[in-house]
C-alpha cells in the first residue's frame, strides 16, 4: 500500500515507466496479462510505496475512452472487484456475510463506473440479484460470458 508518495512528481509517467520496465507498452496490456487481479494488487506490483489503486484504475480508464471500450472496462473492473470481495465465488448460502460481500463488490462496482455507464451497471446489478449466477460463479475476466451477456459490447 501506497505511503503517500503515489502522489508526488508525474503520476502518468511513473505508471508507464514501470508498465515498460515490465514489457508492456500500456497499462492495459499489463492489466490484460493479470485478468481478475485486484486494482491495488496491480498498484503494489507497480509500487508498493508510490503507486496507489485509484491510479490504476483512473489510467484504465483514460485508455479504455482513447480505445473506445469503456465497457470493456467496467466488466473488467467488475471482475477485479468480485475477486477481491467475493474470492470464493458466488455464495452458496445469502447469509449476512454472503450479502454484506456481494453488496461490497456490486456497490465498489458502481461507485468507480463512470457516469456514462452507471445505468447499464445498475440493470446488470438487479439482473445478478433477480436471477443469481450459480454457486461459486466468478468471473475470470472482462471477457466472461455472463459479463458479456449482463453488458455487451456497446458502446455508450
């Protein structure tokens, strides 16, 4: 986790740098390379001590617009979000815990979809909770087929 440092100098530049230290030439082919990955997982691996999540995903996002697959990214980022806060998959059993995850996962969903979106998010969210994926279901990556289904690739 970042002490703060994430946020001195040229933020883009130090991404990059490190993405091409590493053999990528952007930062979404390194992300493409760890599918399912948590955001900040990325950042440490980037820099434990000056990269931070939220940079992460804001640089995602800016080359999701420029590429044109900002809903790529959101079902991309859905399934970084899910591993983290459902590692297990979907819940077999929707006790409190179960429930308290899932609404973690879904509403982090959410709140780092851009405004463009949002509306989409939320079908996709009441189509999960109306009709729940089988127990243990996780996305592995943006290209999951009930992602795919829940949020084709249309652009907004």
């Amino acid at each position: 986790m970042s002490d703060g440092r994430a946020w001195e100098g040229n933020i883009k530049a130090r991404l990059y740098e490190r993405v091409r230290e590493r053999g990528f030439d952007s930062l979404s082919a390194f992300a493409e390379a760890r599918p399912a990955v948590p955001l900040h997982l990325l950042a440490e691996e980037l820099g434990k001590d000056d990269v931070a999540g939220v940079q992460v995903l804001s640089g995602l996002l800016a080359e999701a617009e420029r590429r044109k697959q900002v809903t790529r990214f959101v079902r991309d980022v859905f399934a970084r979000l899910w591993s983290e806060s459902v590692p297990d998959g979907w819940p077999t059993v929707m006790d409190d815990d179960a429930r308290f995850a899932v609404a973690e996962a879904l509403g982090c969903w959410t709140a780092y979809t851009p405004e463009t979106h949002k509306e989409r998010v939320k079908q996709a969210r009441a189509a999960l909770r109306a009709s729940p994926p089988p127990p243990g279901w996780s996305p592995l990556g943006a290209d999951d087929e009930l992602l795919l289904t829940l949020l084709p690739d249309e652009e907004v």
